[in-house]
C-alpha cells in the first residue's frame, strides 16, 4: 500500500534531506523509522524535493511503500514513535499506487526569516540574524521583480548551464512576524526552486535592504541571466519549506 | 567597577542557572567567559535569581565585579565573544558599588507556552506540548484567584514549612499567541516567585483547561496552604523569564 505523508523536521543537526553515505540525514532517518514497521523490508521515502542541509520543514510531502497492513492513523503513530524529536509526521493518508510525490507536487512555499533586532538564543537556530538596520520597504519594491514566469539562472550557484533554469513565482513578499516585529519574513510561492535559488534571492534582498544596490538592479541582475555574480547566498537556518500543493487527481477514464 | 548586566539564554542544554560541582549550568559557564577578561582573575555573577534546569530567560539580570578597565558597550562585546551561541549578553551598563542585583529585583515576569496544536519539532524546546484540547475561557477565570498577596504554600514542593510563602502576584493572565492561536501564553507578573511555584500553578490550570477541576477549586486550593497535593508541576521547556524591573535607585542623603 502507497501512503502519503505529511511531515515536519529541525534541519538543525541534519546533513540536509537527501540521503548521503556517510552522512546523518532526514531521509535515512525517516527511512530507518519506516523500515521498523515494515518488519524489516527496506522502506522508500520518496519527498517532493530535497531540502539542503540545515534547513528546515513544516509542510514537507512524502511518498512511501508498506507492506504491513496498516491504518493511515496508525502509520502515523508508529512513525512518530520511532523518530527522534526533531522529525515529526503531522498526517499520513492512503494513496494510488501510480502516486508519485515529486511529480505531483505543483506548488512550493518557503519562508526565510531575519532578525533585525538583538540576538535571541531561543530562535538562533530558525533566524539568520542581521545586525544592521534594513530598509524594509526598498526591499517590499525589489522582490516583486522576481514574480512571474523566469530564467532564474542568475541565482544558481552550481554551474549547470544546459539546466533549464525558468520557473515561475506566483507570490513572493516580505512582512514582518505579528508577533515580533523585528523578524522579517520573506514568503515565495512558486511551482519549483532551484538548488539554493531561494538563499541567494533573499541574500539579493538583503543587498537592497542595506542600500547597497537599487530595487531596480535586482531586475537587472534577473534579466542578465549571469550565474552567481550578484548573489550572495545567506546561511540555511533561516530557511523553511511550509507548504507543498499537490496537482489534483488526476482522473483516469476508461 | 561593578556592571549590570541583561542577558537572555536558551536553558535546554544547561543544568540550571546556579553553579553547581560536576553540573554545567549558565553561571559557571558565564563566570568563565567574564574571567578571561578580567585577565584571569575570578569573576562572581549574581543574578537576580535562578532559574531551574532546561528554563529559558529573555531578560534575567546580574551584577558583576571587573577589575580590568573596560567600557560597558566593550564587555557587552567581549562576553558575547567568550560566550557559547546559547547565551546572550543583551545590555551592560556601569552602577554603584553597592548595587546588589539580587536585593533590587522588585518585580519578575514568567511567561508558561503550551502548544496545543499538532507538534512542531522547532517549538519542541520551548513550548509544553498538550495534545488534548483546553478550556481557555476557564483557565482565564481560573489564573485571576492567584492574582493578589497570598501564602502560595499549596504551590511549593519541596518541605521548607518554616520558609515564608507570602508573595504578591500583580498580573496573572492567559493569552494566544498573536503569530499562532494554537500557542497558549501564561502570563505571571509578581515581586518574586518560589521554587516551581509557577509550574505547579500552570499545572494546576491545565486541570481547570482539561475539566478536570472547576476554577474556584484553583482558589480553594490556594487557601487551602497544604504543599503540593493539588500541583503538577508541567516541564521546564515551557517556562521562560522574561523580564526582571529593578527597584528605583535610593538616593542617598548626607
């Protein structure tokens, strides 16, 4: 039986998402947790995408098969009992056995947060911490640059030049926690990201918000496609994947 | 010269505040930091209070004494250095000779999370997890009998029948959590708290949230003065000191 999940982690103490020899990463640990509860049998998870090393998840999707029959409910519970704290499953659902997580995922939501305001130990690990002020609204200007259909070669950072580069972001915005007023949040929503895509735009940003370059560059540096000469990509910890939108079924007619 | 310090720090990894042999606590590990740069020569950090093991403080403050001739911004600048990433000096400034933070502390501020929400691995430090739903309109009606002077006698666990349990809490109150509603926020404001007083109150609410007890039982148990009967104290991860208000300077007149 196929099961999709729906599920949390801390990227903290991870090698990243994907499974790495030699490395402690969240895959193999969710694969270990899995394989338990198939009696053994070496479980497959299948995520929407991998996310890189210390970054973290709140609404990350999986795939996976378990031969051992099992409720969704109970799938959850077993996993959960079997995985350290910093990995949660948050729902587990029965699926198609043709259901492919990666190819289904229509939708992406990251969020990276910066705090302007004092060092605060308590978010250290879930805030990339900025000790200059930042204009926040030249910043609000800039990012609206990047929504919409685009090669976004220029904030790749591996050289991949026969990569199909283009993506579109359908929303993309900067606000400020509710609750603490000195942590910026920066929201992109978009059919997918490419390997550090997200880092390097906010680290763009950030370059606005400090007045080093004009909103208006940021444009610029888009349109001229150049590979990772402007970005300048800031540390995982403030990055995490809230939210993953999955195509809808699709129906098969005979 | 002698400082006053604010200072914040994530207690998850730490015995506790106060120094204790064989146990790595935020007191020790400050002394260590405040004595390399009073060139060796030991340094004694008197905070305002302790707070217990795995607590967390985002304005607790001490006094300590520096030989070495120093501004208040450099040893702000010199203890963060020396300091591990989980604490934080936030502000030091210079004061009299005779200022004993200990003694001028007039007033205290414990904020209790509790989430009652689906698990968040990056909250797991610092939230009580409560997977059950809470009245929170009983629990509002509950806190306000602790809210005055009282012997919170009922409310102390370990035997010290001769200690003085007379305290005053000037502001007690349950809120949500602006950026997320599924976070309930325990307010205590009062001139000094005991020993696991605020976890056993807390406690004592999550009784009056889950039905288990009507509001008015919290004041019957809190006249009532017999030692931790009623309590259960909830874990320390929850528990965070938020601010400590000093007494005015006394002005002296010859």
């Amino acid at each position: 039986m196929r099961y999709l999940i729906k599920f949390s982690y801390d990227g903290t103490n991870y090698h990243g998402y994907q499974t790495q020899k030699g490395y402690h990463t969240i895959q193999q640990t969710m694969e270990e947790a899995a394989t338990k509860i198939n009696n053994g049998k070496k479980v497959i998870i299948t995520a929407s995408g991998r996310t890189d090393r210390g970054v973290h998840a709140l609404g990350q999707l999986a795939h996976l098969d378990i031969d051992v029959k099992i409720t969704p409910y109970k799938l959850k519970r077993a996993m959960n009992t079997n995985l350290p704290e910093d990995i949660h499953i948050i729902s587990a659902e029965e699926v198609e056995d043709n259901f492919h997580c990666r190819y289904q995922a229509k939708e992406k939501e990251y969020e990276y947060r910066i705090n302007m305001g004092e060092y605060n130990p308590l978010r250290r690990n879930y805030v990339y911490q900025h000790n200059y002020p930042l204009q926040v609204d030249k910043m609000e200007q800039a990012i609206h640059y990047l929504e919409g259909k685009h090669d976004f070669r220029a904030f790749v950072t591996d050289n991949k030049e026969k990569e199909n580069c283009v993506r579109t972001i359908k929303k993309a915005m900067v606000t400020k926690d509710s609750t603490n007023q000195e942590e910026l949040v920066i929201t992109f929503i978009g059919d997918g990201f490419l390997r550090y895509q997200v880092r390097n735009m906010v680290g763009l940003l950030l370059k606005v918000g400090i007045g080093k370059i004009e909103p208006l560059q940021v444009k610029e540096i888009l349109d001229s496609k150049v590979r990772g000469k402007h970005g300048c990509r800031v540390p995982a910890c403030g990055l995490c994947l809230k939210n993953v939108v999955l195509k809808p079924k699709i129906e098969i007619i005979d």
